[in-house]
C-alpha cells in the first residue's frame, strides 16, 4: 500500500505539468464504481509473535571427537545434508567385528543344517527298520534323541545368527551417527560445539529452524475467546500488505493463570514470504458481523497527508473529497468511516480521474480565451 501512495502521487505529479496534447490522449469515460453498505466479517485485532514448526537442537547419537564442521551460524543447509562429522575409527572397527560373528554364526548355522539332514535321513532309515521289528526299541530312541537334539542346535544356530545380524545393525547405526544429517531444509542460528571437541551420547551439536514452515501465537482474553472458537477464522497482518489467510486454529483448552487469556496458535501457509520467527505481527480475529462503506484500495488516492476519492456527479465530473479510513477488509479492500455516504458514485482510477479533471479545466479556460477575443 506504501509503494501504491508514492507511486500515485509521482506519477501525478508528473502527468499534471504534462502539455495539454499528452493530456489530451487520456481522455474518455471514468470508470465509476457505487458505494454501498456491506455486511463484513467483524474483525478484533491483537497482537502475535511469529515462531518456526520446525526448530530443534540436533544431539549427538554415538561419542567420539568431532573432525569435520561443514556449517556455522546463518548458514543454509538442504535436508539430508552433513553438518558435522564424528572420528568414526572405533564405529568402523564394531562394525567389521559384528560382521566378522554374523559370518560364524552363519557357517554354525549351515553346519547344524547339515547334522539336521543327516539326523532325519537317518532317522528315517531307523524307523523303517523298526517298524519291520529288525531293530531294538532303544536304537530307535536313541536315532530320535540324536534328531531331536539336531534340531535344538539349529535352532539355537538361527537365534544366534538373528542376534548377530541385530548387532550388525546396531553397529551401522552407530557408524551412521559419525555423521550427523539434517533432518529437514533450514538455517543454523547456533554451533554448540568446536572443531576437534570430544562428544558424547546427547552433547548438542547445532540448532536450527525452517523458514518454510511459520505459525503465530497470540492470546485470546476471556471474553472473546467462545466468538473465536465458534468462527474458527483467523487472519495475519503485515505491515500493510493484504492479510494471511490461516490454515487453521489450534485453541489450547486452559487459561493462563495471570492473565485470563487463551493461547491461540494460527498455522500459516507453506513459504509465506516476510516471516521471520520472533517478528511481532497483528493477528485478526472474525468474533461476528458488520454494516460498513467498503471501496477498493485502487480507488484511494493519497495527497501528502490528505486520503481521498474522486467523487463523480450526475454530470459526470470528478471532484476530490477527503475520507477517513479504517482497517482493511480481508480481501483487502479498504473501510470508509467518514467522507462518503450510500449511493455515492466514485472513479476507480484516481489518476485517470486527476487527468479527466485537469483536461477539463484546461478545456474552460481556453474556451474563456477564445470568447475573450
């Protein structure tokens, strides 16, 4: 809206010293709009505080001395991107030891495998025989004892090999955690450790934030916060750009002691430009309705410290009257609270309207000069 008052007033300023044949190829039919009451959302405006979804303090998950810093406060880091490394030699070595005992218990388990095979082919043969009555009952237990026992061993085989698989596991994990990955795309704003600093289980390494994900938090007093939760609609304004629109309302079901107020958070759209956490903003609430005179922003023109509209009579003609605002509607057009009553007609244009206006006074008084001689 800044840039729209400087930008209308220059160019006015330029456009009105121009000669009356540049004037002359502005000239037609303004665009005229009629004021009418509206029936509007009934805003209450309070103050918020701008903080990221995604900040965390990234720990260490493994010990050992820190080797490599690859980012500092300020710095831009992607997700899945190292920002600092761990002396890994001991990782490393537990790795290819639980590696080395998956292999052995492996083998172990493909020997007890073959005993298993060996045992029912065997037992199988036994039962034959004994069924036939050639063999004594005590061969036959002790053929059935020994398969028994092969399987035991093979089972035991197969806990050993999933434990050592589980250690292996373990020790990539800890190989891994030499390296410590960004878990989403943000901006370090601290560096808790040094270049060549032992770390242990949980010593905090960096802290960060994500700049594409913002929410507010503001709170709501008593008395406005039943219209809130009813309406469920939330707004963000900054500076004088048109307002935010939330995604949705998070209402935390308790009051502040103190203050007899609710916190409310507001979830913003994804890569909202001109957020920064810690920034103050207002928020806007809708608590019901309302009857007000509503303009487009486009038809405001400002003059130093005068906010005006170019008012058009019956006969067509412009004339600049001043007007009292008031805050901006949701959709960003503008409240009238003094200087314009229903049924009024205005110029969309106020530049336009400006040089309609200049052409026709310069129009009388030529048409004066002529008379006069």
């Amino acid at each position: 809206m800044k840039m729209n008052k400087f930008f209308t007033m220059g160019l006015f300023f330029l456009l009105s010293t121009t000669t009356n044949t540049v004037l002359a190829t502005h000239t037609g039919n303004l665009e005229t709009i009629q004021v009418h009451k509206e029936t509007l959302p009934q805003l209450q405006f309070l103050d918020g505080k701008v903080e990221a979804v995604n900040k965390s303090t990234i720990s260490a998950q493994t010990s050992g001395v820190v080797t490599k810093l690859f980012y500092d406060v300020d710095d831009y880091v992607k997700k899945g991107k190292v920002l600092a490394q761990i002396k890994s030699k001991n990782q490393r070595s537990s790795l290819q030891q639980a590696k080395a005992k998956e292999q052995e218990a492996i083998a172990a388990l493909a020997r007890a495998e073959a005993k298993l095979k060996e045992a029912k082919a065997e037992f199988e043969r036994v039962k034959k025989v004994y069924d036939k009555r050639l063999i004594s009952r005590a061969i036959y237990d002790k053929t059935f004892a020994v398969l028994e026992s092969a399987k035991a061993a093979r089972a035991a085989a197969q806990a050993s090999v999933k434990a050592a698989k589980a250690n292996v596991e373990k020790a990539g994990e800890q190989l891994a955690y030499t390296e410590i990955v960004a878990p989403y795309s943000g901006i370090v704003t601290a560096r808790h450790i040094e270049l060549g600093e032992a770390v242990n289980i949980g010593t905090p390494i960096m802290t960060g934030i994500s700049l594409s994900k913002m929410r507010v938090i503001t709170n709501v007093p008593q008395r406005l916060i039943k219209a809130v939760r009813k309406n469920k609609k939330g707004y963000v304004f900054l500076d004088d750009n048109k307002p935010i629109e939330a995604k949705s309302l998070t209402f935390f079901p308790y009051a502040d002691d103190a203050s007899n107020t609710f916190k409310v958070r507001l979830e913003l759209p994804e890569l909202e430009e001109n957020l920064f956490p810690g920034i103050y903003v207002k928020v806007a609430f809708e608590v019901g309705s309302l009857t007000k005179t509503m303009v487009p922003e486009r038809a405001v023109a400002y003059r130093g410290e005068v906010t005006a509209v170019y008012v058009v009579d019956d006969k067509g003609m412009p004339s600049l009257r001043q007007v009292r605002l008031g805050r901006p509607s949701v959709d960003g057009r503008l409240q009238i609270l003094a200087g314009l009553e229903e049924g009024e007609t205005i110029a969309t244009d106020p530049i336009h309207a400006a040089l309609y206006l200049k052409q026709h006074r310069t129009l009388q008084q030529s048409n004066k000069g002529e008379a006069h001689e």
